[in-house]
C-alpha cells in the first residue's frame, strides 16, 4: 500500500514542477522579444524580430 501512495506522490510532486515549469515558460514567452532576450530567453536570440515560436502559437482545435 506504501508503494502505491508514494507513486502517486511522486507522480503529483512531477505534475506540479511541470505545471510550475509551463506556466513560467508561458509567462516569460508572453513578454516583448526585447525583454526575451535581456533575460537571456534562448528563442528569443534566435528568433526573427516579431516572429514568434511555433509551440508559442495557438493551434485551433
């Protein structure tokens, strides 16, 4: 039964980094490319000027 609760611990724990991670990814992305790259966001450096990554573009279901 131990075993059992502490999947489900580690798998909780490894849900909520992720979102944690998302949500930061998401917030810095949301920012001017200028700021992107003052903060040293790699997409931005490699990005053209205004364009934006395709996994930051909302896909339409």
């Amino acid at each position: 039964m131990s075993s059992i609760l502490s999947t489900i611990g580690r798998i909780a724990t490894e849900f909520s980094a992720a979102r944690t991670r998302y949500q930061t990814e998401r917030a810095l992305r949301s920012l001017p490319q200028e700021l992107q790259k003052d903060l040293g966001w790699p997409e931005a450096a490699d990005a053209p000027e205004g364009a934006r990554p395709a996994s930051t573009r909302r896909q339409s279901h």
